[in-house]
C-alpha cells in the first residue's frame, strides 16, 4: 500500500457519546422529581383535609346502634322527603306521609355544608308553606350537603341529600 491511498480511521468522537454515567444520573434525577412532586402534593392534601368525616369519630361509632334504631323507626313511620332549589336562593322540602299526604304543622331545622370542608355552613330556618312544603332561605352555589330535621310532638324524620346549583 502506498501513503498516497491508505485512509487513517479516526476514532469515534468522545463529544455527545451516552455512557453508563449518563443513564445512571438521568434514571435518578427522574425519579427525584417524581418522588419531590409526590411528596409536595401529598403535603399539600394533608394539610387542607385531614380526612375526617366526623368531629368525634369514636363518640359517633359508640352512638351508631342508636342511629340504626332511629332509622328503623323512621322506616316504620313512612315520611318521605322531596328538595327543591327554586332559583338558588330558596330551600324548599316538602314532606308526606306513607299515603302521599301532606304533613303540616312539623317543625323543620336544617344545615347546609360543603361536602368536603366545614367553611360556609349555613343554618336555615324553615317556615311553613302549607301543603307539607317548608322554606328556607339560602346561598346555593355549588355542591352542599343538606342535614334537616323534621319534628311533631312525638316523632322525628331525618332528611339528608346532597345539592348542586351552578355557580353563578
């Protein structure tokens, strides 16, 4: 072979190869992020909803037996309760009896409350429409959990559903 002919191979150029190093520091760093962005957000929820539904979980499980034993009797009366929401600014409940008839002369109370926070609870009271209906007066925007109760001189309805109006 001659000078003039033979070619001089170069070696592979060291700038811009990926070695071993390269994919260790990359496989770690993505996971660091990951586990930061985890932890930051689980921080974040602990600290705006502790995870409790009810103020006094022990007293409420105690307390449950009874709660079983008011729903029985309240099966047993046959109230039912139907909700509306005219315009978002009213609570209506109407409530009748077994026979579809309507109930007058009950005392209604009641709360309205976020589903997942206690900010903005609302006590209302109720005043008598006649017909069964009471109404209430009410900031509706969003989702709320209503909690009323309906009394006569010897028995007791609970009534709870939930309620959403857009947001005006």
């Amino acid at each position: 072979m001659t000078s003039a002919t033979q070619t001089i191979a170069k070696a592979p150029s060291e700038k811009g190869r990926i070695t071993g190093w390269h994919v260790l520091i990359g496989v770690v760093l993505f996971f660091a992020t990951v586990i930061g962005v985890d932890t930051i957000f689980m921080v974040q929820a602990y600290r705006t909803f502790s995870g409790e539904v009810a103020s006094n979980p022990y007293e409420a499980g105690l307390a449950f037996n009874h709660t079983l034993a008011q729903r029985q009797k309240e099966a047993a009366l046959g109230w039912s309760a139907s909700v509306e929401t005219p315009a978002g600014k009213t609570v209506v409940v109407k409530v009748v009896d077994r026979a579809d008839k309507p109930l007058d002369g009950l005392s209604l109370t009641g709360v309205l409350e976020r589903p997942a926070t206690e900010t903005g609870r609302q006590t209302l009271n109720f005043r008598s429409l006649g017909g069964g209906r009471y109404a209430a007066t009410a900031q509706l925007d969003g989702a709320w959990d209503l909690r009323a109760v309906a009394r006569n001189a010897k028995d007791m309805f609970e009534i709870e559903t939930r309620l959403v109006e857009p947001a005006r």
